[in-house]
C-alpha cells in the first residue's frame, strides 16, 4: 500500500469548514483512498473514501486530485465534535495501514 | 445498537497471565480484523478472518498471540505469558465482501479493549 502523509496538527474554528489535506504521490491505479477518524479512546470511525471522483456523504467531502497524488477531507461545518485524530489511508485490499494521522482540533 | 462489540472494554493483568478478549462483529459481515494500537500511533493490524478461516496471520506480534473465530461468528484474541510491552488498544473491525467485487471493504471498529500489564 501507497504511503500517506498528513500534517501532525490543524486547528478550525467551529462552524467554519475544515479542510484536512493528505499527500499520497506513490497511489497506484487499483488503491482507494479511504479516511477515517478516531475520538480519544473510542475505535476508528469510518468517514468515506473515493477511487479518483471526488465523493460526499452525510459527513463530509472528499477531493481527489486528477492525477491521484493528493486528496482532501472537508468537513463542512466542523463542531467541537469533530475534535479527533484523522487518518487518510491508501489501500487496495484487505488490511489497512494507519499513519500517525492529523490531529484536528476544532475551538469555540 | 448493532455495531461490532468487545468484551472486555478494559483489562488488567500481571505479567506472565494469560488473557482473551471477544469480538462480536456486525450480524451480517463476514470479514472479522485484529488490530494493535499503543499510545499515539496508529492502529497496527494483526490479523484477519474470512468467515471462520485466518486468512493472515503472519502479522501476529509474537506465537505468543493467537486468535480464533470458530463459527464464523464472533472471535478471540488471546494473549499468552503477557508482558509489559502487550499494554495497548486491541481493536475489532468487520466488514461485509461480496463475492466478485472490485473494491477493498470498509471495515467498522468496535471500541476496543484497553490491556494494561502490571
């Protein structure tokens, strides 16, 4: 699986969207894109994930860029909820390999 | 609630005990993982089960760990002579693989198992 890198911290200011970036410049063409997140002591939570169309659920946005070396997760009105460790993760089959993630913390 | 449950949540041992942790996935996912997750990294995977077979097992930290899913339903995770460096999160996730598809599988994770050894 393609390695990941994502910056160690961001802050948002609540009700503002969140835009968290990952850098992935070794995809290969059958490997998705997936993010996840984790609240302090709970387990992962999955968020979406996307081939090379940029996709949107209830919970947030993800833009992939054309030639696939690049996304970004948005969240589109972050609360303080939204306080978490979010991991972008490349992988075409079964196990995933988690990075150390983005820590984001949303402030009042 | 029908997400992927684990039982214990949190478990404290002394060094040399053995201990098992349960993993009930979601009813209808086939597709059962282990994984490891110490103190600021990320979750690290062990192993994994297609309905009752280990299809990957070579990622298990030691043959000091073993797991099970016997039925094809819900699994263990068992820890034998447990030392001081076994202290972590031990996670679950499930997820559903339909035969002939494309994609990887989104897995779901329980809340995991907090192991503390004394």
């Amino acid at each position: 699986d393609a390695k990941t890198t994502q910056p160690t911290s961001m802050d948002c200011a609540e009700g503002r969207a969140a835009n968290l970036p990952c850098n992935h410049s070794t995809i290969s063409g059958n490997e998705y894109v997936y993010w996840y997140r984790q609240i302090h002591s709970q387990g992962p939570q999955y968020i979406i994930h996307g081939l090379k169309n940029n996709e949107t659920n209830e919970m947030a946005s993800l833009i992939i860029t054309e030639d696939r070396k690049s996304s970004t997760l948005i969240l589109p009105h972050a609360t303080l909820r939204d306080t978490a460790v979010y991991y972008c993760i490349v992988r075409a089959y079964n196990d995933m390999r988690f990075g150390a993630g983005t820590r984001l913390t949303v402030k009042p | 609630d029908t997400g992927v449950s684990q039982d214990p949540r949190h478990k404290i041992t002394k060094r040399g005990q053995n201990v098992t942790f349960r993993c009930d996935p979601i009813s209808e996912h086939n597709r059962l993982y282990w994984y490891r997750q110490t103190l600021g990294q990320g979750p690290e995977f062990l192993t994994y089960f297609q309905n009752e077979a280990q299809l990957e097992k070579s990622r298990l930290l030691s043959d000091r760990f073993s797991a099970e899913r016997p039925k094809g339903s819900f699994s263990t995770l068992e820890i034998q002579r447990t030392e001081q460096g076994d202290s972590a999160m031990y996670l679950c996730a499930s997820s559903l693989v339909l035969a002939g598809g494309s994609s990887p599988d989104t897995q779901y994770f329980g809340p995991g198992t907090r192991l503390t050894v004394l």
